[in-house]
C-alpha cells in the first residue's frame, strides 16, 4: 500500500527559481484548495433560497436601466433645498392673494334677509352689499338703493359780502357761509353734500308798511323758515345729488313756505320778491321769484343776466335794450292802450289777495331755477335789489364795479349802493341792496373732488389797521379825539371805501399812512413813521372770527376788504 503523507505543518520550503512551468501550475491549485470557492460562486451553485417568498427586484445596473432616470430625486435641478423652500412659500403667498379675502361683516349690521348680500344699520341708517362692500342708502324716489356718497372738497374760494341802504327797511337777507354747521343746529346733517356748501338769499318786499318801522311780514317770514324747509330735504338723501334732484328741492321748499306764510299770516297781503344761491362743491344752483336781479360776472369783463324779471315790464324802464340775445328782460308786458295791472308781479312770495281761486291777476310761488357748474371763467355774481339794478344801468354797471373792485366783496356792493344813491338823489323807501359772490380758485370742469391737504396757517400775523366806529359799536367814544362817535355804519364804510379806492391806486401804501393818521379811530394811529395804525404780532382770537378771518387770509403787503366788529369797521394791512 502507499503511505499516507504525515500532516503538513509550518511554511513549505522555497523552491529555487528554476522550477519548472508544470510545479508552478500546481501552486496555483493548491493555493486554490485551500482558499475555497467565492461567495457569490456559493450563491449561485446553490440556487434561490426556498425561504424567500417575494419577488427579487433587480437593481438599474442588473435590469439594463439608466442610472439617473432611477434616482430618487430624478428630474431635479440640483437646487439648494432651502431655495426650493423659500420658492415654495412665494408661491403660497401669490395663491393666497390670488384667492377672494374673507368678507368681514361692518360693525352694527344685520342682514336683511337670511342668505342675502344686503346688510343693514338701524343706527346708521346705511345699507352694506356684501358682494361689493360698498355703502347704500334707500332712494325714496328712484325706489332703489343708491350708493352712499362720501363729500368731496373742491379747490374753490368763496368770498361774500352784501351792503344795505339804511332806508331798505323792506330788504331782508341772509349769508350762511358753512351751511353744514347750521344743519348741525337744527340736528340735521348734510355732510354728504360737496365742499363748499353755503347758502345766500336776498328777500326784496313790497306792499308792506315802511313808515311804522315793522319792515314786511313776509321777507321776515322767508328769513327764518326757507332754510328750516330746505335742510330737511337736503339731509333726507345722503346719496349723489344730481342736478335734477337739487331743482327738484329748491321748487319745493319755496312752494311749500309760500303755503306756511298763507297759513300763519291769512290777513297780511305783504309779499317779496327773492333770489337764493346754493353753492354745493362746484356747482352753483340759482332760484328766483320776482324780479330781484342776478347778474353772473365773467372774469372776461362780460355780464350776463341769469333769469328775466317776473314781473310786467315798468312803465318808467328805458325801452333800450329791452331784449337781448337770451330774450325779454321780463315775463309778461302791459297790451298797448290797457290800463296798468293792479300788481306788476307776476311771480312772489306772499300776496295773498292775488293767490285765490278767482284772483285776476293770479300769482305763482313756483321759481325759476338754473343750476351751473362752476368753471375758471366764472369771476362771481351779484343779486341786485330791482331799483338799484335799474338805476345804475343793469349789467354794464356791475361788470365795471366787479373789475375796480379787485375780489372784495363788501367794497363791490357797497360801490353798487353809492352809484344808485348819487344817481338818484332822493332814495325814500326804495330797495337800494346787493349781495355780491367772488370765486377763487376754481377747478378745470371735468376735474374730481379732491381730499387736498390743507395747508397750515401762520400762528401769528403782523398788522396795521385804520378803524371807523359807528352808532352800533360795542363802544362808542373815539378815544383818540375824546369824544363821542354820531355816524351811522353805511357812513363809516362808504368812507372807508373812499379811502380802500385811494390805497389801491397807491402801491407803496404812502396814502394808507396818511389816512390812518387823519381818521383812524384807534390809538395805534398816534405811532410814528412806519408804524402808524400797527397793532404788532396778533393771535387768532384776539378781535374776534370775522377778524381773523381776513387777517390771516391776507398776503404780506396786501390790503383786505371792509371788516365789521364789534369795535367798528376796519381796513387791515398784514406788513409781516
């Protein structure tokens, strides 16, 4: 038998190079045996474990994929995750704005009906639409809801001033320069209504006793109450006020007054004559009744005459330009060869003799009204007592008082008071009045209302001053030449006038010195030099609203209009 080989133990002994290819091949396979078989060779002879019941997925590489088709995160650019996020949220920010916000409810509203988009305010009185979010209020007339309108402000200046012959004891007028507040007095609130909002009315009387000193029953009637029957309806509808609806209101407060006088006064047969202005942003509503005149100005010097007398023409009126270009300056005339009519009017307050069923001739209260919408070429206007309007020659007269008047409103009419007395000569109980309107300031026509920030007023101004007391002043001595003041006020401001038409012709203010050293009424007169008529830096307050008013409207060096205090009437000069 052959011998078994004894264990092998140690390293085998090296061989010398020289070894042949044949024992080298039997190295490699005995280095082989003792190594044993790879592991995936183990796998692979073995088979599939019967253990594993799931399907073995095959990796990219295996299944003859492509690499980056397989990735996780296949398709992305390789962009910085914060990035990615911070786009993310961009996006959610965009889709958030793009969608509808929540709609909040306003404070205080109730829906009208359950699932509806109306709201309602009881305490408001205000409508809310849900699907706009605007503000309605109810129109009574169109029976349909209208949007609540927010006032506007218009850039325009409005200045007004009125003078009276002392004898008009039958002239009545009235000036509301905000007419807001006086709707806050009567607990009524307008401020729906466009910026400016004012009122001015001139009641000329007739028929009524001036000699027992009582005036006219009926222009003191329409004083007081026309404006009781117009704020109720202006505060009645807080939406847009169209023309048509302002027309609409003027007619009926002077239809409806007319009815109260004949109520209160069955007995009286005064009556009057009246001109009323409402100013509303910028439009201008003008309503007449009788033949008080109403002139509108141009800034081109022309003068045009607003609305016919309605009245029967006067027998001692120039037959002259009895037409013009717009038609007859009155609304009826006498036939040849008939007798003159028992009253001239044709249109009036009151006179209730000639307002029953049977009455020849029948008068009418229902007025004539035009309303304009403000534009730069519109200087001002004027409403003109009827005999003062004829005496100084209609409308070329007032376009040559607007222009030398240079905006003052008080000079203007009093220029038209003193023009018809000195023409006249004798005034006796004749309506001699005026109210005259100047507009600064005025917007392009098609511009809208606008919300401008006011400018702030100087804390202080410095002023000169010359002052004129009267009968009706709080003091009466004029405490520069100790003695006691006679003059009535028409008498004070037709010398101030005098003396403002002097200044205006004098641009380095020489001649204001000189007058206020020679009638000046207050001891401010007794300084030297530059100084003569300086009251110093004046506060607002310290004379009074109508003071500051037009101190603190004045530029430096300029001149103001005829101002009324309690002290008297005063020409005001801002040096600083």
């Amino acid at each position: 038998g052959v011998l078994a080989h004894p264990p092998f133990h140690g390293r085998p002994r090296a061989r010398s190079h020289g070894t042949s290819a044949g024992s080298s091949t039997g190295s490699q396979a005995m280095s082989r045996g003792m190594s044993g078989p790879k592991p995936y060779e183990i796998r692979g002879a073995l088979g599939v474990d019967p253990k594993i019941n799931s399907e073995v997925a095959p990796t990219a590489s295996q299944a003859g994929g492509r690499y980056w088709e397989d990735k996780c995160n296949a398709g992305y650019s390789g962009t910085p995750l914060w990035k990615l996020q911070a786009e993310r949220a961009q996006q959610e920010q965009e889709a958030a704005a793009s969608r509808p916000a929540a709609v909040k409810i306003p404070e205080g509203f109730k829906p009208v009906e359950k699932g509806g988009a109306w709201y309602y305010s009881e305490k408001r009185q205000v409508y809310w639409k849900a699907t706009d979010g605007k503000m309605y209020v109810w129109d009574s007339v169109a029976q349909r809801h209208r949007q609540l309108h927010e006032a506007g402000t218009y850039e325009l200046r409005v200045a007004v001033g009125s003078c009276f012959h002392e004898k008009a004891v039958q002239v009545k007028h009235v000036l509301v320069k905000d007419l807001a507040k006086a709707g806050q007095a009567l607990r009524l609130s307008i401020e729906h209504l466009d910026r400016p909002c004012a009122l001015y009315a001139l009641y000329e009387g007739h028929r009524g006793s001036s000699t027992t000193g009582t005036g006219n029953v009926c222009a003191e009637f329409c004083v007081k109450h026309l404006h009781q029957k117009l704020l109720p309806k202006l505060a009645a509808f807080r939406g847009y006020w169209e023309d048509q609806r302002l027309e609409t209101a003027m007619k009926e407060s002077f239809e409806e007054l007319d009815v109260d006088f004949a109520e209160k006064h069955p007995n009286v047969v005064d009556g009057c004559c009246a001109t009323v202005a409402l100013i509303t942003g910028g439009r201008l509503v003008i309503a007449t009744l009788g033949d008080v005149g109403c002139v509108l100005c141009m800034r081109s010097g022309e003068a045009i005459e607003l609305v016919r007398a309605h009245a029967i023409k006067d027998p001692d009126d120039d037959d002259e330009d009895d037409e013009d270009d717009e038609g007859p300056r009155y609304e009826a005339r006498v036939p040849a060869g008939s007798p003159p009519p028992p009253i001239r009017w044709t249109r009036a307050f009151g006179n209730l003799d000639f307002k029953r069923p049977d009455s020849v001739p029948k008068l009418a209260a229902t007025p004539e009204i035009k309303v304009l919408q403000l534009q730069h070429k519109h200087h001002g206007f004027a409403f003109i007592c009827r005999a003062l309007y004829n005496a100084i020659g209609r409308n070329v007269a007032v376009s040559t008082v607007f222009k030398r008047s240079a905006g003052r409103p008080r000079m203007a009419s009093g220029a038209l008071v003193d023009a018809a007395v000195q023409w006249l000569g004798q005034v006796g109980d004749l309506g001699l009045g005026s109210i005259v309107v100047f507009f600064d300031r005025i917007e392009a026509p098609d511009a809208p209302p606008q919300k401008r920030p006011r400018k702030e007023d100087p804390s202080q101004v410095r002023l000169r001053h010359i002052l004129l007391k009267h009968r009706e002043c709080k003091s009466t001595i004029d405490k520069v030449r100790n003695k006691q003041v006679k003059r009535t006020r028409g008498e004070a401001e037709r010398t101030l006038r005098a003396v403002l038409e002097e200044c205006e012709g004098d641009p380095e203010r020489r001649a204001f010195a000189a007058r206020c050293k020679d009638i000046s009424e207050c001891q401010s007169c007794l300084k030297a030099g530059d100084l003569v008529g300086d009251l110093g830096w004046v506060k607002p307050g310290k004379f009074g609203q109508a003071f500051d008013d037009a101190a603190f409207a004045l530029q430096v060096g300029q001149l103001s209009d005829l101002v009324d205090t309690d002290q008297g009437v005063h020409i005001i000069m801002r040096t600083a």
